[in-house]
C-alpha cells in the first residue's frame, strides 16, 4: 500500500489487518516515525521528525505551490496516441489506459495558469503516478503550449519535475520532446520571461537532460535523486565507487549543477519572490 493508498483509503471501510498502518497514521519512508495525517498535510508531508520530504500526488503539489482557488487548468483533453503500436509486457495502448484509471488524468502532465503569491504564472506538474512521470509527446505538447501562453500574456513558466525521464514506449517520437521543450524555452529566454525550473524526486534521464535543467533558476527539494542514468549503470561504467551523496540534491548544489535546496515549506513564498523579482 503507498503512503497516498493509506492518506486516500475509508477507514470505516475495514479494520487494519495485522502489520498494517491505520489510515489516519502515515509513517515516514526514511525514520518510520508515525504521524497523524492532519499533521503531515499541514508540515506539506516533510517528516516533523527528520525533515524527509515525503513523495506528494500532482494535486496535493498544485495546492501548496498556487494560491487558493486560482488554479485553471489547460488541456486536461490530451491524450496519448500509439503510434508505433508497441508492445512489451503489455500494450502501450493498455498502459496509458491503466495510468488514466489510477490517476484520473490523461497524461503525466497537468498544465494550467494561477497566481504564486499574487504573482500570475503557468505552471507546469509532473504526474510521478502516471506512468513514472515519463515524457511523451502529450506531455512535450502540454510544455510548449505552455510556453506559448507565457510568452502570449507575458508571464513566468514554472516546471516541476518528477520523472523517469522520456517514454519508450514512444521511442524517436518521445526523444524528440527533448528537443521541442528546449527550442520552445529559447523563445521565452528571447522574450525576457522567467522560467524556474524546480526539480523533486525523482528527476531522470531524458527530463533531466533537457528543459529540467535549462531554468533560468534550479531548485530542488532536499534529498531528491537526480541525474540522467542509474547509479548502479554509472558504476558498472566507469568501474569505481561513487561519492556519497552522488545524485542527490546537496552533492548537486555542492557542485554547482543546481542553485537552490528548498524545503517544501519554504518553496512557495521562494518561488513567489523569484516571479517578482525576474518579471520584466
């Protein structure tokens, strides 16, 4: 059961079974510590504990970063094609499917318009639960469309990552997104708008390779895993150990690949002074 299985489910549904934590406790993945949901929710789900920052759903995400109520969201419609009819395990077709019926969205991409501290923005949030978050030409889509709505009512673009990087399901077509994204993102450099690109866990492969690094400003979330491959295909590469801290978000400030490690409770107010400042 995940953490968002046991926040979501009825506990007048079913007493919990033997080893199984109730549905109004929530145990922290990284000290085990237990916590009242309504404490987790009010901490934006970092452990009061040990500071872990739980993974949250592209809806609890979009509530603690927009202001209340303004949130509108853009091409909720979009939805994935199977172009090259691909198959491994199961059909491509069955996993966009199965993804629909988990989260309720369309895509792993939610994209819409709101204010972050007064300020008007887009927002664009990575759906970790659809399909691993991973990029695909609906999502490519969504980023340019995106783009072109900033640059059309000369806003900022926010991003927030959290994937597992470029679809292969969609194979040349999902690669191409990397391109898309990163020439749309040209154009809103071009026009002087802001663009803050903030990265959570996980942020990989192809998503990391392109628009999630180009921002104008890089934050991450504390703890969060970054990087393009496996630590594990790293090392079987190069044959050595690597650092402790490899891939993390402080080695990754540390060495200057980012430019901020916000805590989540600190990332709204951080991102809404940003916007003032770097708007023309």
């Amino acid at each position: 059961m995940s953490l968002f299985d046991i926040f979501s489910s009825d506990t007048n549904k079913k007493q919990p079974g033997k080893g199984e934590t109730p549905a109004h406790w929530i145990k922290c993945t990284s000290c085990q510590a237990l916590m009242y949901y309504k404490e987790i929710d009010n901490q934006k789900y970092v452990c009061p504990k040990c500071g872990f920052h739980l993974r949250i759903n592209v809806d609890q995400r979009i509530r603690f970063m927009a202001d209340e109520g303004s949130f509108q969201e853009y091409d909720a419609n979009l939805k994935p094609v199977d172009p090259l009819k691909f198959v491994d395990k199961k059909s491509y077709a069955k996993r966009v499917e199965e993804g629909e019926k988990k989260t309720g969205r369309r895509s792993s991409v939610v994209s819409g318009e709101c204010t972050i501290e007064g300020t008007p923005v887009q927002l664009v949030v990575f759906n970790f639960a659809f399909m691993g978050g991973s990029l695909g030409s609906v999502e490519g889509e969504k980023i340019v469309r995106a783009v072109d709505r900033a640059i059309e009512k000369r806003q900022g673009l926010v991003i927030v990552s959290a994937s597992g990087g470029a679809r292969m399901q969609e194979s040349t077509f999902s690669l191409m997104q990397m391109s898309k994204t990163s020439a749309a993102l040209a154009r809103l450099a071009d026009e002087k708008l802001p663009y803050i690109s903030l990265l959570t866990d996980p942020t990989m492969g192809g998503v990391s390779a392109s628009f999630a690094t180009l921002g104008d400003i890089i934050i991450v979330e504390p703890g969060a895993l970054i990087g393009f491959a496996g630590q594990r295909v790293i090392q079987q590469t190069i044959g050595a150990d690597l650092p402790e801290g490899f891939q993390r978000a402080e080695f990754l400030l540390e060495k200057g690949s980012v430019d901020m490690v916000v805590n989540r409770n600190d990332m709204k107010k951080t991102i809404g002074d940003l916007l003032k400042l770097m708007m023309p």
